[in-house]
C-alpha cells in the first residue's frame, strides 16, 4: 500500500475557497490527507481509480466527490487512457461555515453534509449533471462576493442531494471528531498503530486512567460504536485495501490485520462488507465501473 503524505493545500487564511482547474493525461499525486476540505470533480476519467480511507473504486466518466479534513485519498491512473481529463478541485476550511452557521434551522442540510464527508461522500450521475454547469460558472467567475455565493450555491446543491453514498468507514477515516475527548484520541492513536497485534481491553483502560467498565461506556457514548466494532472496522479497512492492491493469499490478510482465525475473518468481513473477502478481491478485479 502506498505511504500517506501531509499536504498543505494553497488555501490562504484569507481565501474563501481555493480552486485549480486542470487538463491531463495522467493521475500523478500520491496518497495525501490535509486538513483542508475537498471538492475533486473529474472528467473524462473512465478507468481512474479512485481511493478515499478504505474506500476503492474504478470510475466511469465523471466522478465528484467531497471529503471532510484528514482523510487520506487518491485518484490513480489504474486504467485510465484518457489524454484529455478536466479536474477541478476545490479546497476550503471548515471554519467557513462555523458551527452557529450551521446551527440555524436553514443550514441544516449542510451540516448533515459536512458529517457524511468526515467519511468522504461520492455523488451520482444526477447530481453531477446538476451541478456541471455551476461549476463550470465558478471556474470562470473572478474572485469575489458573487463567486463566494456561487461557491455556496454549489455547496448547498450537495447538501439536498439524495444521490450520493458514503465511502470509507468511519475507523479509517482518521478524521478528528470534534465530539471526541483527548482520552478518545489516543485510544485511537494507539488501535491504529496496533490494530496487527492483540489488544485488550485493560490497555485501553490504562491509556484513558479508566477502569474498563468505564472506559468501554465513555468510548461508545463518544463514539456510538463499542470499543470491539471500532477495532474490527480498523482491521476491516487495511484488509480491503490488501485486497485490493496485494497479491496476499486471503489468510495472510487475514493474520496480517489482527484476525486471530480465517473463518471469524470470513464471517466478520461478509457480514460488515456483504460478501465475502475472496468475492470482494474478485468482484474487484472483474473491474466493475462506477458509472
């Protein structure tokens, strides 16, 4: 799998949102997370693939998609032949919308959007189709208050989508809820460094200076997952990527991810992916396209 780089996006603090348009023939940028927020629309991209946390998909021609600070994510080449994709990406700070904003009735619709992109959302073809033309009109508008209304405008037009879906788990996501204590954060620090080995329960615990009693109800009221589903969505998202990107046999993932038997890792996996680890690296390979 690929290293993961720390970008600085060219956001100013005295920018609104940031926007480059781009013609291309190949994916060149490595894996990446920044804090920043994202909008990438593509075109013309028929064979890219793209990869948001666990998330791994082979597009068609068009793909947008709007991924919350911290997330790790790429678009590669893969099979793309393309001598001619258009992106257009967008970076803004969440501070743009503070949280009395997005606290009035009205703006209800974009705070729920903001959550689903702490996981990274992809829109459909509808949506696309919509909002093609708005952003087509941000590109070429200059700087200023009427290119910040059209850039809210095509935020908003996100926001009442329906046809969307949500695309890494929220374990591998690496986003820094604000909901979460210092206490959660490092239990989480320490799961994602140790997700291949045995955790207990006490060494959480002792992480948190809490019985395990308390911890494990202090972790699912900060979290709405128990301290187990959080440990197995960890592993469930490096074993995918394994999948995808590896020749591994699939017990080697199996192990490899922290799994202590093949046959819990195949039930486990089935159940929380809806099929099963070698249907997923098959259904993958058969190249199914994201329209």
């Amino acid at each position: 799998m690929n290293d993961v780089i720390s970008e600085i996006t060219r956001l100013s603090d005295k920018d609104c949102y940031h926007l480059v348009e781009r013609h291309k023939k190949q994916h060149t940028y490595p894996m990446h997370r920044h804090q920043d927020m994202e909008i990438n629309f593509v075109e013309n991209c028929q064979g890219t693939r793209r990869i948001v946390g666990d998330s791994i998909e082979v597009l068609g021609n068009y793909d947008i998609a709007l991924l919350g600070g911290n997330i790790e994510h790429t678009w590669e080449q893969y099979e793309c032949t393309s001598q001619d994709m258009r992106e257009i990406t967008i970076h803004f700070s969440r501070d743009l919308f503070s949280k009395a904003f997005l606290g009035k009735t009205h703006m209800k619709p974009l705070a729920d959007l903001f959550e689903r992109a702490d996981v990274g959302v992809a829109f459909g073809m509808k949506t696309i189709m919509r909002v093609y033309d708005k952003l087509n009109e941000l590109v070429n508008m200059e700087p200023g208050f009427h290119s910040v209304m059209k850039f809210m405008d095509l935020m908003y037009d996100l926001a009442l989508s329906t046809d969307y879906k949500l695309l890494s788990t929220s374990a591998f996501a690496h986003t820094v809820v604000s909901s979460d204590s210092r206490r959660v954060q490092k239990v989480k620090e320490y799961i994602d460094a140790n997700y291949r080995n045995e955790i207990r329960l006490q060494e959480l615990a002792d992480i948190s200076s809490m019985t395990p009693t308390a911890f494990s109800r202090f972790f699912k009221l900060r979290t709405a997952k128990s301290i187990s589903e959080y440990i197995i969505d960890v592993r469930l998202g490096h074993a995918a990527r394994l999948l995808a990107d590896s020749t591994m046999a699939v017990v080697e993932i199996c192990y490899h991810c922290g799994f202590n038997n093949i046959s819990n890792f195949n039930r486990i996996f089935k159940k929380r992916r809806g099929c099963t680890p070698t249907q997923f690296r098959d259904n993958y390979h058969k190249k199914h396209v994201i329209a």
